[in-house]
C-alpha cells in the first residue's frame, strides 16, 4: 500500500475506494480510467524523468495534463472525442483529490479547468431495413458460427444492447416464457429488462439448444467456450457485412459497427411513433436528451412534419437569357 498523502496513495485510493467500493463503476469504465492513467504516468516518467511510484501530487499541474493530451492527439493519431474521454478520468480523480487533498486546492481548479475539445458532431449512422434483413441473412446457418453469429445480430439489432452487454449475457438472463424479455446489468450498474419479439425468441430458443462447449459459458461464447471479446465481435460483423453488400450495395458506403445495431434499433423506435422517454428507458439512456440525437437524424419523420405544415407561398422564376452583346462582355 502506498503512502496514503502521496500522489500513489491517492490514485490508489481513487480506484479502490472511488470507483470500485463507492461507486461500484463497471469493469469497462475501471479499464478505461485505468488505462488512461497508465498512459498519463507513462508520459510523465518520459517527461519528468521521475518513477511513477515517486511522483508528488505537484507533479501533475494543468500543463502538465494538457501536454499528456496534445501528446495523445500527436502521437496516437487519437479523434477528439477519445482525447475528452482520457480528460474525464483525469476530471474524476482531481475532483477525488479535492477532497482529499484540499491543501493543493488552486493546483486542483486549474487541472480541473481544462476544457474538452469541440468536435463536429455528425448525424448517426443506422441501417435501413433492407440493409438489416441482408445483414442477418449473411451468415451460414448450417454451421454452429453462422447460427451464433445470427442469433447474436439480431438480438442486438431488436434489443440495442450495447456490445459489453451482449458479450456478457448468460443464458439465465434470457427468459423465453410469458413477458419474454432479456436482462442487462447496464451502465452505472443499473438493472434493465428489455422485451423480445417473437422471432427473437423462435431463434434464441433455438440456439439455447445448441450443445454447450465449456461449462458456464456466455450465450454467444467463442470456439472455446469462453466470452466473445469486442474485437471478435468486430470482426464477425465485418465478414457478414461483406456478404450482405453483395445484395445490397447500400451497405458498402456505411460503417457498419455493433454500436451501429444500436442506433438502427432506436430509429426503428423513432419511426413507430415510440415517444423518446420510452427510447430512452429502452436503450439505458442517463438522460433523456442523448436519445435527442436520433430525433435529429431521422430524416423520414422531419418529412412526416414537413407535410404537416403549412406549404409556404413560392412562385417560380423564369429563366430569361441576357442580352447576347452584355453576356460576351461580362464573360471577359
């Protein structure tokens, strides 16, 4: 155990008291803050020439942070979103460290002062239904892959888990009687239970039956038995996209990810007439306003709108040509 007034002992205590006994964070965030300050201390020792174990709280200054974040962007080629994901951590451990620590209060509020960057935020990207019934349709249901790869698709693509609770799924978390539904431990350890469709039930009925390869093995397990990781996901996703591109062209000019699934179940939502709220419930949604960005790209329902007000008055012009005299002067 590090000295509990150090800059170790904190950040220590940041992970073990903050995140994992207080807040009970998910692994994906811990892994994320973790890395992050792998990354930071990384720099620091390159920079300061200083062990991690023997930096003081001083060390970590608002120049210091804000050089550790230009570095990313150079050296990683990383978007600015990644780059105001690695400032989070940081805000979250200062604003532990204010607490703890309130003697290097300034040094703290300047570290806290530094902004996110502004990034351009583009519509999001979803599937039209044509594009969704060639995805699922793409793979090979004769073989033991092909049957889990398609069952996992469309579970994700009528549910729109995110893909941390797709990977993780139990077969006990899928109930396939009356009110069938699944149930996701989702972010912020929050508890949501989502309803099935019918033919997502025939199919993961189905697939539940498949003999099992290891023992307590997820729903969608890999050739071992064992959890599907996000880059196999990923993977599986692309070989199945390249198949359903042949059939439909559409798909060639998208990037079609898991996370991609998830947007095409809210627009489907969206189209239906499901009020926001419930697609926020749907989908796990801290706030009501994240779920805004769907009504924002949702082109067919603006035109729903557009039909319904009223047409403004517009007269076309006619097309006169000039002067031919005039025309070869101004051309000069």
């Amino acid at each position: 155990m590090m000295a509990r007034g150090s800059f170790a002992g904190l950040l220590e205590r940041f992970f073990t008291e903050r995140l994992m006994r207080q807040r009970q964070a998910s692994g994906h965030t811990i892994a994320s803050y973790r890395d992050t300050f792998k990354m930071l201390l990384q720099f620091v020792q390159k920079r300061l020439k200083k062990a991690p174990s023997a930096l003081s709280f001083e060390d970590i200054d608002a120049p210091l942070v804000a050089a550790f974040l230009d570095d990313l962007e150079a050296s990683r080629g990383i978007t600015a979103r990644t780059r105001n994901l690695r400032l989070t951590a940081i805000h979250s451990f200062f604003r532990f460290a204010s607490f703890e620590a309130p003697t290097h209060a300034a040094q703290i509020a300047r570290v806290l002062a530094v902004p996110a960057k502004k990034f351009s935020r583009r519509l999001v990207p979803f599937l039209s239904r044509l594009e969704v019934d060639a995805l699922l349709a793409a793979p090979d249901q004769r073989s033991w892959f092909g049957r889990r790869d398609h069952a996992l698709m469309l579970l994700a693509v009528q549910t729109g888990l995110r893909l941390s609770e797709l990977t993780s799924l139990q077969t006990d978390d899928i109930l396939l009687g009356t009110g069938a539904h699944v149930r996701v431990m989702g972010k912020g350890r929050k508890e949501r239970c989502t309803p099935l469709s019918k033919n997502t039930r025939a199919v993961l009925a189905a697939w539940m039956k498949e003999p099992a390869r290891a023992q307590g093995q997820p729903l969608f397990p890999n050739a071992r038995g064992g959890r599907l990781s996000a880059h196999g996901v990923h993977y599986l996703m692309a070989k199945h996209v390249a198949v359903g591109a042949a059939t439909c062209p559409s798909m060639k000019a998208k990037r079609i990810s898991p996370h991609v699934l998830r947007h095409t179940t809210a627009m489907d939502l969206l189209q239906a007439g499901v009020e926001q709220s419930v697609i926020a419930l749907w989908l796990g949604h801290e706030s009501i306003e994240t779920t805004q960005m769907y009504l924002e790209a949702n082109l067919a329902l603006k035109e729903q709108m557009l039909d319904k007000t009223m047409p403004l008055h517009g007269t076309p012009g006619r097309y006169r040509p000039d002067d031919r005299l005039l025309e070869f002067l101004r051309a000069l």
